[in-house]
C-alpha cells in the first residue's frame, strides 16, 4: 500500500478499517487531524478517536495546512493516516480558501510522500440534492475532491456498515 483513499457515510467504519491498514505497515505512525474542538460535541468525538487509536500514534492537527503537514510529517515516520478530508473541506470553505489551490496543493504533496498513507473522506453525493446553496456546494466539491483523490491513489476502497469494498 503506498497511497489509499477510504470512502465511506458517516459511522460507516472507515476510519476504523484505514486504521488497521495503516497499522500493518509500520511501528512510528502519525495521524493527521483536520477535526477542530468548536464544542463539547466536538471535542468528546475527538477523545474518543484518541483512545481508540490507543498510545502508538503520533498526532498533528491540520486543520487547514494538509498538504503543509503531509510535506512535514512524511519524512520522520513510517506511514500516515489523515482523518478526514471532508472535514479539512469545510474548514477551506469556511475560512473562505481557494479550495482548487487547496486540492491541487494537496495532491502535489500526496505525490511526494515518502512514506504510506491512508486518507479517509466521506462520501456525500449518495443523498437527496441538499436544500441550500452552501450544501449543494460543499457536496460538489467533495466529490471533485473525491475523484481527483480516487485517481491519485493507487487504492481506493468504500466501507458500508463496517464491510470494505474494494473500488480499485
């Protein structure tokens, strides 16, 4: 496994399933947090990642600076789970970011990483059309992210209640 992108609806187990992939290749892993603790809520999803994660990892948070963190990380351990994309998306729209530099910035640095890496992503174009503007947007550039992130990775695999499916 060199580049591996999961695809998955909300509680579907794909962080889970990218974590046990990541954790065959190697013993110094980092993962890459893109979640901000904006509330309560927030933060005790965050605890609970933690503590599933248990004390081999190394954690970084990037919420807006993922291509910035891969670059960084990726020379000081043996593999890297970033955990999730969808939400590294929102934090781009919300602090109003160009999301194709973001993305093009992303993919250059997928490319160079020197180390495996696991990216998770939700998949969002399953659902109905969302009602406003701003849903319909996010659900539109999540899936050009997918795409481009489907074509870079040399795996790409979609996790439904628990059950990975291989997509390539």
């Amino acid at each position: 496994m060199n580049r591996l992108l999961v695809l998955g609806g909300a509680r579907s187990g794909k962080s889970r399933y990218a974590q046990h992939r990541i954790e065959a290749v190697g013993e110094r892993l980092v993962y890459i947090a893109t979640a901000q603790a904006l509330d309560v809520e927030m933060e005790d999803r965050i605890a609970r990642h933690q503590a599933d994660r248990g004390g081999c990892w190394d954690t970084a948070e990037a919420p807006i600076d993922l291509p910035g963190a891969i670059r960084q990380i990726g020379a000081c351990c043996d593999a890297i789970l970033v955990d999730c994309l969808s939400l590294w998306l929102s934090n781009l729209m919300l602090a109003q970011q160009d999301i194709a530099a973001a993305s093009s910035a992303l993919l250059d640095a997928l490319a160079h990483c020197p180390v495996p890496i696991a990216l998770v992503a939700n998949e969002v174009g399953l659902g109905i059309v969302p009602e406003n503007a701003l849903a319909r947007l996010f659900r539109d550039e999540a899936g050009r992210l997918n795409q481009a992130l489907a074509a870079a990775c040399g795996e790409v695999t979609f996790v439904a209640a628990g059950l990975p499916m291989r997509l390539k």
